[in-house]
C-alpha cells in the first residue's frame, strides 16, 4: 500500500495512524503498534528536513504475516546526507523497530524500517 501526503509535519500523524491500522490487521501486539506509530514519526522527523519545496512524503507499507516494512521518503534536490547513526534519533528509531536502514539515492531520500511481530504464533 502507498500514502502521499504533503511533506509538512502536520500530516505525520496521518502516517502514524495508518501505520497502527494496518499493524493492527496484522494482529501485532499493541506495544508492537505503539513502538512502530512512534518509529514512523521519527522517521519522518528526519527525512522532512530534506525534503524539495512542495514535495511529497511518500510512505509505502509492504505487510506479510507476521511483519510489516514502512518506507517513508521525500524527493530532494540537496545532497542528502545518512542520518547520523549516533544520534538519539537513529537510536530511538533502531530499538523500535526490528531493522532500520536510510538510503539516499535516485533524488530521495528514504527510511525503511521493519517490525517483526511479538506474538511467537506468527514468527514467519
């Protein structure tokens, strides 16, 4: 699934709320969908400093039983930098989530984290 929405901080909630609705379908654990509405916000807070004037942030959800991946990324002209992997931001985003990774190519730059579910029945 794919959400567009503008790159303004006033719609990361947007963002976080349908990530909880689709973790939900997926029956992961209310932690578990606190831990990834709270991880799609971070995310988000990093790469929207980035982000070309009257870009797009675009949040694609890719789920499977037992897991969910969130890429969220905006265009930008600039030369992007990867996030400071010492910062307390990345920290906070890799202890949610299961895995994190921050890629900078093609004019975008993106965020892409996964949650394994805690609920030991759906293990993939």
């Amino acid at each position: 699934m794919e959400l567009r929405v503008p790159a303004d901080s006033a719609y990361v909630s947007v963002l976080r709320t349908t990530t909880a609705g689709l973790a939900a379908r997926l029956d992961f654990p209310i932690d578990d969908i606190e831990d990834l509405r709270i991880a799609v916000g971070e995310a988000s807070a990093m790469v929207l400093p980035e982000a070309d004037e009257a870009a797009d942030l675009l949040c694609r959800f890719f789920m499977h039983p037992g897991r969910l991946t969130v890429t969220v990324g905006v265009s930008t002209s600039r030369a992007a930098q990867r996030p400071d992997y010492d910062s307390f931001a990345w920290q906070v985003l890799t202890t949610l989530a299961t895995s994190a990774s921050a890629d900078t190519t093609d004019g975008r730059f993106t965020i892409t984290l996964t949650m394994e579910s805690g609920h030991p029945e759906l293990d993939l």
